[in-house]
C-alpha cells in the first residue's frame, strides 16, 4: 500500500487530496485499488481523529507497558557488533489490544475472574484466544505452539510464551463460556456508548457451521440443511440478532436439524428478558415465516417487518400486472404499498430489475436442462429395440424434474399408448402457457408484510434490504474469524469456541465503526494486514566497557509512510520503546 494524492484548485487556493492505494492483479493486469480516502491530512482532521481514538479508547497512551523515559547518561558502543535480535510482530496485536480494551472487556472479565494462584490469568488467556482470533483466526494449539510466540503479545499482556500452552488455552474457554450472557449485556451497553446505537430495529437471521469428526458427545450436532454445503458433516444451527448497523446484541446455538421458522419465539423472548421489553422492530427473512409465527407476533403486540414465502405473490397478480403506484426507491428497484385485509398489515411489493434478469436465466438455463433430457428420453424411447417399463420411464422424469425444480412445473407430461412402438408407448409433452405468463409476472418479485403502519414503502424497503447486514455478519465469523469448520468435539468447547468468535466480530465491527468515523473506508482486514508488517525487535548495543556488557533496548519499528498515514488517521500513536521484563522462573 503507498499514498497518492491529487492537487485541487479553487477560489485561487491549492488544495492536496490523499488517499491510500494498493496494487491488486486481476489477470495479467495489475490495478490500483483506492483503500482509503484520506482527505487533505491537515491539522484539524488529525485532532478529529485524535478527539475520536481517545473516546474509543479512553486510556491516555497506555505508559504502563511503555519503557520509562531513561536518565540522562552515555555509554561507548562498539558499533560495529550492534545487532537486532527477537523480531516479532506488533502492529496488528496491538490494535487488537486496544479494541479490546476500547471495549472494556479486561476490566469486565478480570472483574468476572478474579486473579488467583494460577500463574496464567484466565482474563489476559482470554484476550489473547480473542485477539489471536481477530489477527490470525486459528487453533489453540496453533496459538500456543506457534502465533503466540511470533508476536510481540508478551510484551503488551506481560505474559511470558512459557506460560501460553494448548492446556491453559483449552481450559480458558472453559473458564469464558459461563459468563456468555454477561458479556453479551455489557457488550450492548459499551458499544452504545461508543457509537450511539439505536436498538429499535433488530435483525435476525439464523446460519450453521458444520463439524470435523463425528462429534458423537454433542447433543446439538445433527446433520441438516447445510448453508456451507457439507450435508455430509453434522452442525449445529446459530441464529444471530444484529443492529441496524450489523452491530452484534447476542446469540444462540440450536441442534444442527432445527428449523429456521421454529426458532423466532425462543429468540424474541430470551433478547426480550436479556435486555429489556422495549418497543422494537423485528426484521426477518421468510424462512422465518410461518402463520404461526405471524400469529404469535400479532397476538402478544410485538412489531415486525418480514418476507413472505413465494406462494404469497399470485395473491397479488393483478397488483403485479398493473404499471400504475409503483414508486422507484433506488435505480432498478420499485416498491408498491398493498393494504392487508383487515387494515392491522400493510404488504409491500417488490420488484428489481438485476433480481429479474438473474431469475429469467436461472429459469432459461433450467429450461434447457429440462427440454434437453426429454428429448434425450423421447428418444431412447422410440429408438429402443427392447421393451421398456412404463414405471422406469416415470422413475427417470421423476429424477430429471428432481434436478430441474424451479422450470419443472412448465411441462405437462404423458406417456401415450402406441402399439407400434417397441415400447408400446411414447413420451409426450408440452408447455403450459400459464407457466410462462406467470414466471414473466413474477420474476424479479417478492413480498414484505409489517405491522408497521405509519412508514412509508421506501423506509419498509430500505430497512427490510438491512438484513444484509446480518448476512455480511455470518459471512465475516465464517471467512475471516474462521467459525467453520469446528474441530472442537465437546459441546462446552464448541459453545466456547462460538463465543470467541462472537467477541472477535465485536472488536472486527468495533474496528469498521472507527475506520468509518475516521474516512478510511470499511474494511478492518486491510488495515490489520497493514499494521501486522510493523514489528518490534531487540536492539543489541555491546559496550566498550570493561568487563564488557551489552545493553537491550526492546523497540517498535518505525512505520512507513502508508502505516503512518493509517495511524494518524486513526488517531493513534506507536509506542517507541517496550518494557523488557525481568527474567523470571519459567513455567
């Protein structure tokens, strides 16, 4: 990554414009990629920056793990034995860090695991499964016998690499997992400090990560609808509940083969007791939609935007078919208000034009698939020389409607009697014209119901379309957390593992709020892969004295000009100097 900058002139003044880029190959091409606009770096953006890192992380500069400013004195080196000695990683450890307790979660957990003989605190192995888990998502074993000791988190938690072990690690978890709910309120409350969230508007969906092994311990593995496509592996089930802004509230973990739509009321009720019965909108897609489930919500007054299952459009065909009260709410997108049939609902209709284009060649290419594998069985039918079974044949349609559901209602088939056939029948079919009507209608449609009256079809719309953001969540804890596959074969662990990577999607969000308020984009991977480069390392300075000694000095390296830029814009400040602690037993 480098910096680029563009010059601007107006009203007579020069204006210079940063921004951030990096090269990235597509192909045999190589491109610039705009990371980050930085705006004219000038001095009242950077107090900004400063103004917004104290208030996330409140805590000064942190001198407590800073080298003290040493006294005045000098000393001869022999200059040509200096060396560097004991390079480790640094940046993106200690930002974890400073997420971490920008968020409080130290206090918090030493407050909930008070420190006692042991001689590694559960408190400080948590943040480092945590932040172990945001930096470089991997196994305890690998945290211990590998990450740990290639970063500079010895220094920053005071916790010697001889005390980080996969046993220690293991029972950490053990430790953590009880105080889930705990977590998850404080959680709530500091996150709305920081970032002034509104929790009127919840957003629910439910995803699976899978097993490796057979997990035969665990009483909530099962095989079940699999969204990684691994049927062949058990999972496990869990439903999510975010903010608006895809800010995590909590979580639970269901049996791998529990159903979507069976899961609303037990969530609804335990956000419910967990924090508070406050008036707010529910938003779920319609695997969670059921008639009982809209009962239930309408019955007990809870307020709730959700989709519909397809079935629900031909109720409004002729809603659909006509061109009039449709209102655009984004280029390619209209939306048209229904009245529901008692006035208590309201049904939005939607249409979209990239959805519609998608869905005609998904119907076009099953199509084919489907005409292709008639012909292929008409003509085997005519051409065989050897009798064929009624029965077989319905058994190969069965199969090829199996593989082509979403264009085999199009086709009326038969099996008609024909006596000079060997056979003695033929495949007859043909297409069903109010199939076609209908998919032209419908495609790139779909339907949203609320209770909520008073909002406009845009504000519907708009915030039914948030769900991405509970979406963009899983994908997150999956590809970069590395939620799945789960190696754990207890069931405390594989609770404690999801809690883990909950925490870290806290900090991941906590990290994208920040670079969002700071104008640097939202995309905390970038900026943890830049600052990981930046290394703390032990300069050696052998002496001239007499008996000869060496001084240490443990520093962090200087950033690059790019890292700078990144830091400053974030408001933050490298630390030059690290304390070496004194050597002690090893355990």
């Amino acid at each position: 990554m480098y910096l680029r900058h563009t010059t601007v002139r107006k009203n007579g003044k020069a204006h210079t414009y940063w921004r951030l880029v990096r090269s990235v190959r597509r192909g045999k091409k190589v491109e610039q990629q705009t990371v980050a606009q930085l705006g004219e770096l000038d001095a009242a953006g950077r107090a900004r920056a400063k103004r917004w890192a104290r208030r996330i992380t409140g805590r000064g500069e942190q001198r407590e793990f800073f080298e003290e400013e040493p006294s005045e004195q000098s000393v001869a080196v022999r200059l040509d034995q200096v060396r560097l000695e004991r390079s480790r990683a640094f940046g993106d450890v200690w930002l974890g860090w400073r997420l971490w307790q920008a968020l409080e979660l130290d206090r918090l957990i030493e407050k909930l695991e008070p420190e006692g003989k042991e001689t590694a605190p559960w408190a400080t192995l948590a943040a480092v499964l945590c932040v172990g888990r945001l930096c470089e998502p991997s196994s305890e074993l690998y945290i211990a016998e590998n990450w740990y000791r290639r970063t500079a988190l010895e220094d920053i938690l005071g916790l010697a690499t001889e005390k980080v072990n996969d046993d220690r690690l293991y029972r950490a978890l053990d430790h953590l997992l009880p105080h889930k709910a705990r977590l998850e309120q404080h959680l709530k409350k500091r996150l709305g400090e920081l970032f002034a969230l509104d929790y009127d508007l919840l957003l629910y969906d439910v995803t699976s990560t899978y097993f490796e092994g057979l997990a035969e311990k665990n009483e909530q593995a099962a095989r079940g609808h699999s969204r990684d496509h691994r049927p062949d592996c058990k999972q496990v089930c869990i439903a999510l509940v975010v903010t608006r802004e895809g800010i995590p509230l909590g979580y639970e973990v269901f049996r791998g083969n529990r159903v979507d739509v069976t899961t609303v009321e037990e969530i609804v009720e335990t956000m419910e007791q967990r924090f508070g019965l406050a008036q707010r909108i529910w938003v779920m897609d319609r695997g969670m939609t059921s008639k009982e489930n809209v009962d239930w919500l309408q019955r007990t007054g809870r307020r709730y935007l959700i989709g519909t299952p397809k079935v629900e459009m031909k109720r409004y065909r002729e809603q659909l078919i006509e061109k009039k009260d449709w209102r655009e709410v984004r280029d390619g997108v209209e939306v048209k208000l229904c009245a529901g049939p008692e006035g208590q609902e309201v049904f939005i209709l939607c249409r979209s034009r990239e959805r519609q284009q998608k869905e005609e060649a998904i119907h076009r290419r099953f199509i084919e698939h489907m005409e292709t594998g008639l012909q292929s069985l008409e003509r085997r039918i005519e051409r065989s020389k050897q009798p064929i079974g009624r029965d077989e044949v319905w058994e190969q349609i069965g199969r090829l409607r199996e593989r082509n559901t979403r264009a085999a209602g199009r086709y009326a088939i038969e099996l008609e009697d024909e006596p000079s056939l060997p056979a003695g029948f033929r495949l007859k079919w043909t297409v069903r014209p109010e199939w076609d009507d209908w998919s032209r209608c419908s495609e790139g449609c779909y339907v949203l119901r609320s209770n909520v009256t008073v909002w406009t079809p845009e504000e519907l719309w708009r915030t039914y379309i948030q769900l991405t953001e509970a979406e963009a969540a899983f994908r997150i804890q999956k590809s970069e957390l590395s939620l799945r596959p789960v190696w754990h074969q207890k069931a405390s662990r594989v609770q404690a593992h999801i809690l883990v990577c909950f925490l870290a999607y806290v900090m991941w969000k906590t990290l994208e709020q920040w670079q969002v308020k700071a104008g640097l984009g939202n995309s905390p991977r970038t900026v943890l892969d830049e600052l990981r480069t930046i290394q703390s390392t032990d300069v050696v300075l052998p002496t001239a004295e007499s008996p000869r000694r060496e001084l240490r000095l443990r520093c962090v390296v200087r950033p690059d000009r790019s890292q700078a830029a990144l830091l400053d814009r974030l408001g933050l400040r490298l630390p030059e100097r690290l304390k070496i602690p004194l050597a002690g037993p090893e355990m």
